[in-house]
C-alpha cells in the first residue's frame, strides 16, 4: 500500500542541487521551504524537498532599481511590475549614474541557479528589448546628449536599463532627474484597467536644457483574443504629438507650437482649453462615445497645450512667427497653437438580426492659422477651426433598463441612433498700407441625427432630425481704427470700450459645435452695422 503523510517539523538541509549561486542569488531573502513529504512505496521511502525556484540575476549588483525590480517581481500585471521602477531608473542621473542594466529571471523548477543558462534556459539578460510589456523613453539634450531608457517584462522575468552617448552637464542630469515623476505617472497611466494617457509631467521638460523627449508604451491585454495596446509620445519646444492604440479604440492628437505669436495669455489659454473639453464632453455624449477614449483625449490635448508661452513683450522682430501681431489680430485668435485631433472607437455589431447595424464613434477636430502677405503692413492673418462627429448607437426603449439584443424578435426594441454633426469657424484679417481693412467672423454648423424606431422586430418609425446654422459678421467697425460712436468720448474711456469689445469677441471666436442657442444671442446683441447672422 502507498501512502504520503506531512512531516512539518522536520527540516532538512537543501540538496545541492537546488542550491543557488552566491553571486546570483536573489537579493530578497529566500522564503523558507515548504515542509518535506515522505513517499511510501512499498518498503522505500522517497523523501521530495519542495523547495522554491531561485531568481537569476544578470549583474550582482544591489541598488535602489534592484530593490524595486526585488518587490515588483511576484506581480504580473504591468501596473505592478512597472510600479514605481521607471522613476526609480530616471533617478539613478541625480546620482551620477549614467548607464546601467539589470534584469531577474525565475529559473525553471528545481533548476540550479548558477548552472541555469549551460542547461539551455534564456540568461536574463536576454529579456532586453524583448518583454510582452516594455516601455521606452528617449530624451535628448540641447547639446546632443541621448538618454535611453527601457523597462521590459515578460511571465517569469523583468529588465530594466539605461545608455548614455555623451556627457551630461549638472543642468543636463537635474533636468531628466526632474522628470522621474512624469515618467512614472505615464506608466501608471498605461497600467491602469481602463488605460489613461498622463503626459502631463513628462510635458514640462526644461526647454531650454532638452531638445526632445519620446516615450513608447506596449501592454499586453491578456483576454479572449489577446492584444496589444500602444502609446507614442514626442514633444520639442515646438512639436507634440501622441497616439494611442487599444481595445477601446485609437486616437491621434498633433500639436504645432511654432507661431509662439499666435499663441495667447496662459489664461486666454485656459479659457479656450475649458470650450474645448466642454465640447469633447458634448461629442461624447451626443454620440454616445466610450468614456474612457474621450477622457484620454481630453488628458492628451490638456498635456500637449501645456509649457507653450507666448512672448511677455512685443518687439521690433516677431517672436516665432511671420508677423508681429497686434492686440486686434490676436483678439480673433484663439489663443491655443494649431492642432489636428481625432478618435475612433472600435466598431461593434451588437444586433444579431440587423448586420447592417453597428455602434460606432468617430470624432475629428483642428485649427489652423495663416499668416501671409508681402510685408508687415500688409500683412493678412486668418484662423479655421472645424470638428466633425459620426456615431451611431442602439438604445432600449425603456430609460435605465440595459439592452440586450439576441436573435429573438422578443428582444428587438430600441431605437437606432445615426449623428451626422459638422462645425466651422472662419476668422481672418487684413491690412493694407498698415491699416486694417478687412475683419470678419463666419461660424457654421449643421446637425443631423436620423432614428429608426423597433417594437418586437418591426419598424414603427423611421425619422430625421436636420439643424444648421450660418453666422457671419463684419468685425471692421469693431477692430478698425475709426468706430462709430466714438465722437465725444474720452480718450480713457475709447480704449475701455475697446478693450472691453476684444475681449467679447475673444470669447465669440472660439468653435460652437453645438451652440445652437449663441444663434439668438448674437441677434439680439449685435447690432446691424456690425454684421447679420442668420440661423436655419
């Protein structure tokens, strides 16, 4: 008869075949082994040491990124195996450290260490570049310096390392130093179930010290299908861009920040960027977007406007830009550099009975500013914003009660939904002999939303819902040099009423998507020598 009976209690000396080298055994003291059994067969007694896998390491040393690697290592997931490690790598500069390279493998079960590699498993060294989750960033100095850091994970092993092609200067290493804090904050982001785009910190690069700053992120959603989720990052003193690739969908976000004249006040930007993430959340909730795509938007576009400043004084010789640009040119500006923007949300057919039918969104959204002519005093200066929203979507017939559509006519009541939204806006001036003689406004926006009623399977009604509005309005006698009435009026009280009329106007130029109501107001608020609206 065979029998397994536990001897807790008794403990004996490892085997030496499970032992591990001294100079690659694993930094955190090894767990103590699980209790011994005794196998009876027959008149033999097999004793089994169950004693845990050693972790390989490539290099002996011991310091703060080893420490982390130690900690994140029973993590599986890349939030917990990146958890703290990409700041702790960038930090190394602060202390002189230059380049590195560490990695930590488990060894295969009752594998010796030292021997792990002569037996035919990877060395750890080989996960370098090769991890189901990495992540890269690459920072370059003004004075040509890179610096290239990776962390890479796979199932059973982690790696982390750092290069540097040149000397750093102490402004050079207290400046990466300083974006430890973005950089892991990136990482988090990525490590996140629903997957969030935190750039902020890694954005506010010293540029007077780094030229560039680029980050890759590649995670892999284990699921049913498996699949990878990226993030691109890049930035200058001048260009950003970021796009990012996922289950949920793909978005792809360019920021031109080269014309530093045509850039507005940090407040003037703030109040643009708040119209902005208002009307992201409008697209969203018109066509029924998917939350977290829409809220990575919202964080890339805020992160990318962000440590772009406008000149603090007007000169003789423009800042970057064509022409140096007066109060009334930049009053039709809306103060935040050129952008393209654009998300996608994967497709999905959630009706079995209508193929044809499929929940979608897609939403796009831009600015561009062109500043042209022969000279300073015939210079011209114009500034297009658009957006366009496509989207359509299933919704139950009853509020609050989740829709579910299967291949049963029982199932098939809802409404669907189809958007079809587009919006634009035209401001641009011009002068002649240095004086202006053109300036206008022209914003236009059409709506559509058709909806196709089912009960039980059959149509009971098929309807569209069009809206557009046209806007047009003559900004000269507002920006010209000679406004009606004026006559009478002090010179103080000419530049207050001025002042005052730009800065509504700053306001009025900034892109209505869904401003049907802005119709009426200006109507009742603009006078007729001043330009004509009509809205349909």
């Amino acid at each position: 008869m065979t029998s397994v009976s536990s001897i807790p209690s008794w403990n004996p000396s490892p085997s030496r075949a499970l032992s591990a080298a001294p100079t690659k055994a694993d930094a955190a003291p090894s767990p103590a082994p699980s209790p011994s059994s005794i196998v009876d067969i027959g008149a033999t007694q097999v004793v089994a040491h169950l004693m845990p896998s050693p972790k390989i390491w490539e290099s002996p040393a011991r310091d703060g990124v080893s420490e982390q690697m130690t900690k994140n290592f029973s993590a599986r997931a890349f939030g917990g195996r990146f958890g703290g490690l990409g700041a702790s790598l960038l930090e190394q500069i602060k202390g002189g450290v230059r380049n590195m390279s560490q990695a930590v493998q488990q060894a295969p079960p009752r594998m010796e260490a030292n021997t792990y590699s002569e037996i035919g498993g990877l060395p750890p060294a080989s996960l370098h570049g090769n991890g189901e989750d990495r992540v890269t960033l690459s920072i370059t100095t003004k004075s040509g310096v890179e610096v290239k850091l990776s962390l890479d994970s796979q199932g059973d092993g982690l790696a982390v390392s750092m290069t540097t092609n040149g000397e750093l200067s102490d402004a050079e290493a207290s400046a990466l130093g300083e974006l430890a804090k973005g950089f892991q904050e990136a990482i988090d982001g990525m490590g996140q179930s629903t997957p969030k785009i935190k750039l902020q910190g890694l954005m506010q690069f010293d540029q007077q010290v780094l030229e560039s700053v680029k980050l890759r992120a590649e995670v892999k959603v284990r699921g049913e299908p498996e699949s990878v989720q990226t993030l691109d990052f890049q930035a200058d003193g001048a260009q950003r861009q970021v796009s990012f690739s996922g289950v949920a969908g793909s978005l792809d976000l360019k920021v031109d920040a080269s014309a530093l004249n045509t850039l507005g006040s940090p407040a003037r930007q703030a109040k643009a960027l708040s119209s902005y993430m208002k009307q992201f959340d409008q697209a969203a909730s018109r066509g029924h977007g998917d939350a977290g795509l829409v809220a990575m938007l919202k964080d890339s576009f805020t992160a990318l406007h962000s440590n772009a400043v406008a000149p603090q004084a007007a000169t003789d010789t423009p800042a970057t830009g064509k022409w140096r640009l007066a109060a009334e040119d930049k009053s039709i500006l809306t103060g935040l550099a050129d952008f393209s923007a654009s998300v996608s949300q994967t497709v999905e057919f959630s009706n079995p009975m209508r193929s044809a039918e499929k929940d979608g969104f897609n939403y796009a959204v831009s600015q561009k500013t062109t500043q042209a002519g022969a000279s300073q005093d015939a210079r011209s200066v114009r500034q297009q914003q658009q957006s366009k929203l496509s989207a359509s979507f299933h919704q139950s017939l009853v509020p609050g009660v989740p829709l579910r559509l299967t291949d049963s006519t029982e199932s098939q009541n809802y409404t669907y939904h189809q958007i079809e939204d587009t919006a634009s806006s035209d401001a641009q001036v011009a002068y002649k002999d240095g004086k202006m003689v053109k300036a206008s406004l022209r914003q236009e926006g059409s709506q559509s939303e058709h909806v196709m009623k089912y009960f039980l399977g059959k149509l009971e009604s098929d309807q569209t819902t069009p809206g557009n509005y046209s806007v047009l309005r003559d900004l000269l006698p507002l920006l010209g040099p000679y406004q009606t009435g004026e006559l009478g009026m002090t010179p103080e009280k000419k530049a207050e009423q001025r002042q005052q009329a730009m800065l509504t106007l700053s306001d009025d130029v900034l892109l209505q998507s869904y401003a049907g109501l802005s119709i009426s107001l200006w109507q009742a608020n603009v006078p007729a020598e001043q330009g004509e609206a009509a809205a349909v």
